[in-house]
C-alpha cells in the first residue's frame, strides 16, 4: 500500500459520507445510477443486502493519509461478503462445487457488486488510474488477511478491466442484449466524417435527409469543410443529435419477418384492449407504486421465489431518487393490469412528442452524457399474450425514440432480445482466487470460455434482425439533425 494514502474499511454503506461518495461517482465513466449512495443504503437499510440475506457490506474507501476524514475520498468500491452466490448474475456455482468436491471452502468470497444488479458500469471507483489500481491492490491484500477464498469484481467498466488487469485478475466475460437509438452501420459512417470544428457551410445533411446511404453520403461537404454551422460529428453519438425519427422509422431498419412479427405482437396488445400510460419520476403517485409493487411481487411468487426487494426499498427509491424512475402501466376495461419499472439516467434530449431537440446551454442536459434506459422489474396481475413483450421492450424502446434517449440496456441474459433488436454487446468481470492451484485451474477455463464466447458472440451478429441491402450494408432511416 502507497504511504501516502490510508485504507478504511467500513461495515455499512450508511457509515459512508453520502455526498463524498455521490461526487466520486460523478467523477467515473460509466457511472449509472445503481452506485448512487442512496441506491446502495435503500439495499442495506431495507434488509435486502445485510448479512442475514448473505450480503454482509464492507465498502473499501482510500484517503489521503494527512486527511482520513476529510472531503478527498481518492477511491471507493461496495464489497460484500458472501455466504452464497445468488443475486450475482455472474455464475460461479461450478467453481464453488469443485472447492467443495476437493474439501475446502469456497464461502466467504468476497464481491465488489451492486446486489441484484447485473447492469455494467464503473465499480472500482476513482481519481485517478493510478489510485484505482492502489484500490484494486488494496482490496486483494485485504481478501487476503480476512482469508477469503476468492475475490469478484462484477460488471466492471474499461477502467475497472485495466486496473484488475494489472493487478494480475483474471478475466471473464459475459453477454448482454442493449438497444441503441441510431441504426447499426451508422458509426462506422460517423468514423470517417470530419473532425468537430470542420466548415459546414457549404451544405450537408437535414431533418429531410433520405434514409439511404448514398443520399446521406451525397449530401455531405466535401473534405475539410467546416461543421461549425451544425451536422453529424465524430462525437455526435454521445448525445441524442442523432435518433429514429419514431417507432416506425426503427422498424424500417429490420428484416421483414421480425418486422412483421413485432407488429403482429403489438397488434395482439391492442386488440386485447389494453393501453398504456407512464409516469416519471415525482410524477409517479403512491398508488402506481404500490400497484407497481403488488405486480411484481406476484410474479415472483409465481415462480416459487419471494422477491429480492421489499416495498420498503421501492419506497426509498421513490423518496430519495424519483428522478431515476420510469413507470409504465397497462390498462385494460379502466384498471391496470401489468407495470413494468424502467430506470433511467439522464434528462430528454426532447421537449416533447414534436420531437424537438432541446438546444444544449439552454438546459441541464450534459449534451456529452448518454441518455440511457434500464429494464428493470416487471409483473402482471393478468395474462394477456405478447404483454411482457409490449411491456418491458416496445413501450420502453417507443418512449427512449420519442425522448431522445441513446440507449436501452435488457439487463441479464436472453437471446430472445434479439428479435426485437437488442444486440449483443460483451460485459465484464475480475477475478482473483486465493488457492494457486485453483486460480491455475479456473485461468485455463476462462480461457476456454472467453474463445467460446468470442465465437458464440460471431454467430449472434450473423444473425442481426436488421435488413441489409444487396452491398452489405444495414439501410439506414431518417434521422433527426439540430436545427
């Protein structure tokens, strides 16, 4: 450990100073709202993640040496210790059975994770890179005086990858399915545009701009023509500057048949009678979120499990982070009848279903921050064919299109996602485990693993839902330019 910084290691997530911890996270890339301070202590105070659930906390925090209890919190990471392996989303069951086949324990482990929470982003929380690796350092060597059999740092950004890396973890790979807001071969396009700060005056693409590349490409100024009038950039992805003009435009991306299927579903929705209204944020009342929490528990319960989260943490949620909060509620006859939650990180880039673009400067929006989407939790009082589907993909993908958000991540797992052009995009997790014989072992799996999902990851993108005209390329849809 470097002399000039100090490790603590506190018992509670409620032990840590809120404000310190939300302004380091400000700090990361990737930082979403499941490492929030509030999110972490409604898991704690709720009873969800304490040690009588298997999740006992230990946040590791490092300070500057002459300032332990000051303002300059330098790194920090939620780790629990865990009796088992559930609410991971990352499986170890084989590599805890074969611990128990051989006589040893591989319980207590330790996992840097947000329980019950399989979306990636930032977990090795720093200043710097050089004092996240400090952390990562400092976190083995405490897994290693506790006598924990192996340490996890789940759903890790790049920077928390590099900084395990050097600390000679090894690596695992997953799959997710995410929906982004911008057809698939466009950023290959935006590569080879001009740089930011090019001329643009002497013409380029408009909200009018046909959904064909070579009309699109047509349009452009020649080479080394000046951007500052406006249009597509290198850098345009990372806001909502591009985006399907609606629902419509995104289906025109897709094949026939999955285009045909997802309008099929949709269709047997409506004719059922059902509709649907959302609520964001404070404007979700208390009667959506016990409504909310009386369909998802059910649907847990129908599946012989008690759900993970209490009403008591929904409730915290709605209390301490209702900005983070969207609700869509399926109505049929008047009543409701199905919810699914959806979490949200960022503001719309839209003023309204105009499908104006709100001016960056002339509002809170940080034009350079994705506008994401999470699925999250749903449950239905009343069976209705293709409602899940209606429910926890279209509705949420329709709002993002008309809100300008850039991305809809379908949480853990399922292939299905596809069809309704969720791609498939790799995640990522550390791993370090105490018995050299057993790391030896566990690195030669991964190794297998990591070419099989290299592989398994080539046949998905074989099979894209997206429609490709006679070059190859995915047709692209109209597109929405600043004015």
């Amino acid at each position: 450990m470097d002399s000039d910084y100090v490790i603590r290691v506190l018992n509670s997530p409620l032990e840590v100073d809120a404000q310190a911890w939300n302004s380091l996270l400000q700090l990361q890339a990737d930082a979403n709202p499941f490492m929030r301070h509030e999110y972490l202590a409604a898991l704690h105070s709720t009873g969800a993640a304490v040690p009588s659930t298997g999740w006992t906390p230990r946040f590791i925090t490092l300070w500057k040496r002459d300032e332990p209890q000051g303002d300059t919190l330098q790194a920090a990471c939620p780790l629990y210790i865990k009796a088992h392996s559930y609410g991971e989303y990352v499986f170890d069951w084989a590599w805890a059975n074969a611990y128990q086949q051989h006589g040893l324990d591989y319980y207590p482990k330790a996992v840097i994770a947000v329980p019950f929470t399989p979306v990636p982003g930032a977990r090795l929380m720093a200043r710097s890179p050089e004092v996240r690796e400090l952390l990562v350092k400092a976190v083995v060597a405490w897994c290693q005086a506790q006598d924990m059999s192996s340490l996890h740092v789940l759903f890790g950004n790049e920077g928390d990858l590099s900084a395990c890396k050097s600390a000679e973890l090894m690596q695992r790979h997953t799959v997710q399915f995410h929906w982004t807001n911008i057809a698939p071969t466009l950023p290959h396009f935006v590569s080879s545009l001009p740089p930011e700060g090019a001329d643009f005056s002497r013409g380029g693409p408009s909200e009018n701009v046909a959904p064909t590349l070579p009309h699109f490409v047509s349009s452009l100024p020649p080479e080394g023509a000046n951007f500052s009038r406006g249009g597509p950039s290198k850098n345009c992805l990372g806001g909502s500057t591009l985006g399907f003009a609606s629902f419509d435009a995104f289906l025109a991306t897709l094949a026939q048949e999955k285009r045909k299927k997802i309008r099929q579903e949709r269709r047997k929705v409506a004719e059922a009678g059902v509709t649907f209204r959302w609520s964001r944020g404070a404007g979700i009342s208390n009667a959506d979120w016990d409504f909310f929490y009386r369909c998802y528990e059910r649907t847990y319960l129908e599946h012989g499990n008690a759900p993970y989260l209490s009403r008591a943490f929904f409730r915290a949620m709605q209390n301490d982070m209702p900005q983070h909060w969207l609700l869509f509620v399926a109505m049929q006859g008047g009543q409701p009848i199905a919810t699914s939650l959806i979490a949200i990180d960022g503001h719309s880039t839209r003023l309204d279903a105009s499908k104006s673009l709100k001016i960056p400067g002339n509002s809170e929006i940080d034009a350079d921050k994705p506008q994401i989407g999470y699925g999250r939790y749903w449950g239905a009082l009343k069976r209705v064919d293709c409602l899940h589907f209606e429910a926890c993909y279209y509705q949420p993908l329709q709002w993002c299109i008309e809100h300008g958000f850039t991305r809809f991540e379908g949480g853990a797992q399922g292939e299905h996602k596809m069809a309704r052009a969720l791609m498939p995009v790799k995640t990522h997790s550390a791993h370090w485990l105490a018995h050299p014989a057993f790391a030896d072992a566990v690195g030669n799996f991964l190794q297998r693993e990591g070419a099989g999902i290299d592989n398994y990851l080539g046949e998905l993108a074989e099979r894209s839902p997206f429609k490709h005209a006679a070059a190859g390329q995915a047709e692209l849809p109209a597109f929405h330019f600043p004015k």
